[in-house]
C-alpha cells in the first residue's frame, strides 16, 4: 500500500498540478463576467458563490440536453456518441 505523499516532499510541479486538480478557473467574455459581479451584487454574495449556484443549476436542468449548445449549433439528437469530438465514444 503506498503512503501518501507529503506537501513538503512533492516538487513544484507536483504540487501545481495537485492545486489545479481541486482549483478550477473559468474564462468567460465580458458580458458573462459583468452580468456574474451584477448577480453578486444583487444577491450580496461572493462571484465564486455566483458561479458555482449557476453551475449547479445548469447541471441540475436537464433542458440543456434539448435546446443543445448554441455555440455548437448541435442538439442532443443530433451528438451519436461522439460528445466530445475527439472520436472517442
């Protein structure tokens, strides 16, 4: 069984990709991030808080699945197995 790895043994790099790996960043257009500091303001919470609540609704509704995703012009009856158009199923 192996032991796991202390902060204070890793390199670097091992701990940058350990950061990333539970730390996501999201780049949106300047709309989305004004209407994110918008919503934040409005509610009085944090902009993380914001986007994490818009993420978990969208992830909660499944509506998405039929209207598809715009930027692709692609619906769900129209994605075989493909989602991710890296040719793997």
């Amino acid at each position: 069984m192996s032991r796991p790895v202390s902060p204070i043994s890793m390199t670097n790099a091992e701990r940058q990709a350990k950061y990333r790996m539970t730390h996501v960043r999201v780049f949106v257009g300047d709309q989305i991030t004004a209407t994110i500091r918008r919503l934040a303001a409005d509610f009085d919470l944090d902009e993380v808080e914001v986007t994490r609540e818009l993420l978990r609704f969208a992830l909660c509704n499944n509506g998405w699945k039929l209207g598809g995703f715009p930027s692709l012009h692609k619906t769900a009856a129209q994605i075989s197995g493909d989602v991710l158009g890296d040719g793997v199923e």
